[in-house]
C-alpha cells in the first residue's frame, strides 16, 4: 500500500472514513433494498426546510451541483464512501453528471468508493469514464441471485474492484472472486429486528473461506445485530443502550468471528492528481538531500527547493490534504523534520534567505554567488522579509548591510534597533496574553494535539452527550486549520 489513511472517521460505515452525497434519492431494485438505510434517513429529514438535501421524496433522484466542491474542502486524504443516500449509477442519474463527480474524484488526492446495484449502468459507462487509480468500483450482492453483477464489475477498469455482500440475506454458494480485490460482508441491521433477515454463519464461513483461496481481502463488517451473533459474549457488542462506536471497539451486533477481527482493506496504489507536480516535488527534495548530506552546493539550493515547494504546496490549496497526498506528511514542519531531517527552524530561515535575496538582489542567483552571505546572516532579516521586498526604498541601508562585509553581530544589532518598535507593538496576539499558561505552553510549542486535549478536558464535562460527536469534529477542524497556520508559516 503506498499510501497510509490516517482521516479520522467521520462515519459509521466502518469502511470509509467519509461520505460523499451529490445525489440524493433513490428506488427500490431487489431484496437487499427492502430495509435500505438512505431511505429510512430520507423519510426522517423529508420536508424539513433543514435539511434542503430531503424536500424532494426519496423517489425523486435529485443531484446536487454544489456538492461536487466538497471534497476539494477537506483537509485530509480520506476513503470516501460516494452516494451512500442514493446510487449514482440510478437511471435517473444524468450520464453528464456523473461525468462531473469523475471529474472531481479524477482531481482530488481522496480515494472513493463506488458501489452500486445497477451493475449494467457501470459496465455500460465504464469505457467512457477516466478510472484514475484512486476510484474503487463496487457492486452489493445480497445473495446467490445476483451473482451476475459480479461479471459486469469484472469489466470495470477500476484499480479496485469490490463486492459488498451486506445485508446477506441469503445463501451465496461458490463466488467467482476473479478479479476482486476486496470483500465486505455484514448482516442486515436497519429496521425493527422483526423485520430483519438474519445473517447465517455458515454464509460468513463459506465466503471467507473463498476470499482467502482467491486472496481477496475480506472485511466483515458486523453481524448487524446482537441477536444474529453467534458468540453473544462477543466484546464489541456494544452494551445495552449504548451506541456502537466510531472505532473497532463495537458495531452493530458486534463483528468478531472467533474472536477474531476481520476488517481488512486491499492493497491499493498511491494516487497523485498531478503527476507532473509529484516528480518535480520529488527532484526538489532530491537536490536538498544531495546539498545537505554531500555539501555538493550552497545552502541556496535547499533554500530556493524549498521555496519552490512551499509555493506549489500552497497553490493547490492550504491544509495537510496536498501535504498528505504528494509527500506523505501533514505540514511543512513534519516534511523538515521526517523526510528532509532539518529543523523548520532552519529550513525557514533557508527559505526566507534565499527569498531576500531573489526579492532584492537576483542577479548574486546568476553569477554573484561569491556575494552571497551566509544564510545565518541573512536569517535575522528572515521575519521582516515582506516589508523589505515591497519596500525595499525604506530598508535600504540595512538590506546593505546584509550583503557587505558589516559583521554578523553588528548588523544584528543594526536590525533589532530598526524593527525594534514594530517588534514591540507586534508583541504577541491579545488571545495569548489572556490564555492560560498551559494553553500558552502547547501555543508556543505549536503542539496542537495538546491544545486541542486541554480545550477537551476543560469542556467535555459541559457538553450535551448527543452533541459529543459533532464537537469531537469541530475539534478535528480546529486542529487542522491550526496545523494549516503553522505549514504556511
Ligand atoms: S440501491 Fe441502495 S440506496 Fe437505492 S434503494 Fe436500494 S439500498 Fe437504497
């Protein structure tokens, strides 16, 4: 795998981590639909001028153009679970927009999984779609009558084909896993528990004995409810009353099969929108490390790498998703210190350095390289370094200096005297004045797992139980955007 998804599930599916809605609605088209999830949510929220998403009823398939920008919102890779409420392959689906979502899915670093029951819809469209390597096809197969749809996703050029056998309702028989790389099973769990269909051991059984001769990766799901599994002392069934978790700790009915869990993902590749971008990030990095293990160039060439990354890493868009998706970390700071093994202490200060010199001298690039200062020199202009290049009239004299032969320390202090007041009044921001000391200590440190613990422990005691979820993702997005400020430091 190259990739490693580390989103926070935002979800109950538990193999995603997000789910993606531009089509809303859908229609009944075989057993497995009897007790379908979206259209008990639909009914729940029809009508109520809320949730614009559900006015229309569940049979009318409506789409949704402004959903299409959301992913690019994230700020983490995700799995994402596409037309959970619906079935983007429903007849009723315009081909054009279904195009629009490949776009988006061809564009974004998220890794999206398709599944469908109108299987002949996507064997027909498939050739006239883009099936870049992070969209996974899938098909629900409830049970041995709908085996054929199997034989339409075997023609799908997905990098991963898929087959959820969820709710399994009925006995399966040998599964032609030709082809398949993954597999899902679960029992049924939506409805009143008269109205469910059990899930039989003996059909887990069989399929995963078949997945593990046709080396499928298997992942089973839940046993969709208490009553179903065959071991009731099962440790994630969750307790009486109680919600089954976000995590692998519980689920419906709990999932353990011998005590055994058995969520398991495929192997699946790494996906870069920009190929382009990838290997010119790559030869970026390359350069650094050849400048600072060999000394073979000046620290101008890591400075200038770095510069170039930084600016192409923001112009995709702010945030750890990019981060995440070209160079496998979640900031500039982590990209410093685990790939190119330099504090971002002095990667900034290489940066900023070599940006003072292309901002105000950059003809020393071309041919005055002897000229240039040492970085460290440099550095001490590092935090003034907008105000000089777009005043550069102003600052002059002291832009001189940096590139004569003034001594380090007196030109030191020739800087602090000039930004002395505007450091003053600059002084720290009145929020951290005010925050406490232990807040101040995580700010200062830039530790926001920490940050974020002690706004948890201050308040969770406060918080309405139902509201924790949504909370737990405030804090979530509280964390990335303070992450995103310190990246584009
Ligand atoms: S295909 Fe899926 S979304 Fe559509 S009715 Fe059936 S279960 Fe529900």
């Amino acid at each position: 795998m190259g990739i490693e998804i580390q989103a926070r599930r935002s979800t109950k599916i538990e193999w995603t981590d997000q789910t993606w809605n531009p089509v809303v609605g859908c229609h009944l088209i075989s057993s497995g639909c009897k007790n379908c999830y979206a259209k008990s949510m639909h009914t729940r929220h029809f009508g109520n001028p809320k949730q614009p998403k559900y006015i229309k009823p569940f049979e009318e398939v409506v789409t949704w153009e402004d959903e299409l920008e959301t992913p690019y919102q994230w700020k983490e890779v995700k799995r994402v679970f596409v037309c959970s409420m619906s079935d983007l392959f429903n007849k009723d689906v315009p081909t054009e927009f279904i195009h629009k979502v490949f776009d988006v899915m061809n564009a974004t670093p998220h890794y999206y999984q398709i599944l469908t029951k109108r299987s002949e819809r996507l064997k027909e469209l498939a050739p006239e779609l883009t099936w870049t390597p992070n969209i996974w096809a899938g098909v629900t197969v409830e049970n041995g009558d709908h085996l054929n749809r199997i034989d339409h996703l075997r023609d799908v050029p997905a990098s991963i084909r898929f087959i959820s056998f969820e709710p399994l309702i009925g006995e399966l028989g040998k599964v032609n896993l030709q082809g398949i790389h993954w597999a899902i099973a679960g029992g049924e769990s939506g409805g009143s528990l008269k109205s469910l269909r059990r899930l039989n051991r003996d059909w887990v059984d069989l399929l995963r004995e078949q997945c593990d001769e046709g080396g499928v990766a298997f992942f089973f799901k839940q046993w969709g409810r208490k009553e179903f599994n065959p071991d009731q002392s099962d440790p994630t069934i969750p307790a009486k009353g109680e919600k089954e978790k976000k995590d692998e700790k519980t689920s419906k009915g709990g999932h353990l099969i011998d005590g055994i869990s058995y969520w398991t993902f495929p192997e699946f590749p790494t996906y870069y929108p920009d190929v382009a971008l990838r290997e010119e990030l790559y030869k970026l990095e390359e350069t650094i490390s050849n400048s600072t293990k060999e000394f073979t160039q000046s620290w101008v060439s890591i400075g200038e790498s770095l510069s170039i990354i930084k600016e192409r890493m923001e112009g995709l868009g702010s945030g750890k998703l990019y981060w995440q998706a070209y160079l496998g970390v979640n900031s500039f700071q982590e990209y410093c210190k685990t790939r190119l093994q330099l504090s971002r202490e002095t990667a900034t200060q290489m940066r900023q350095a070599f940006e003072i010199i292309r901002g105000l001298k950059p003809e020393l690039l071309i041919n005055g390289a002897e000229q240039i200062p040492s970085y460290t020199k440099l550095r001490k202009l590092g935090p003034h370094q907008d105000m000089i290049i777009k005043n550069p009239g102003k600052y002059e004299e002291i832009v001189e200096h940096a590139f004569d032969e003034t001594p380090r320390s007196k030109f030191n202090s020739e800087v602090n005297k000039r930004f002395k007041k505007r450091n003053k009044a600059k002084a720290k921001p009145a929020h951290h004045e005010q925050a406490d000391s232990k807040y101040s200590k995580a700010i200062d440190a830039s530790d926001w797992d920490k940050y974020i613990e002690l706004i948890k422990t201050d308040l969770s005691s406060k918080l309405i139980p139902t509201l924790e979820d949504e909370f737990e993702s405030l804090l979530e997005q509280l964390k990335s955007m303070l992450s995103e400020t310190v990246s584009s430091e």
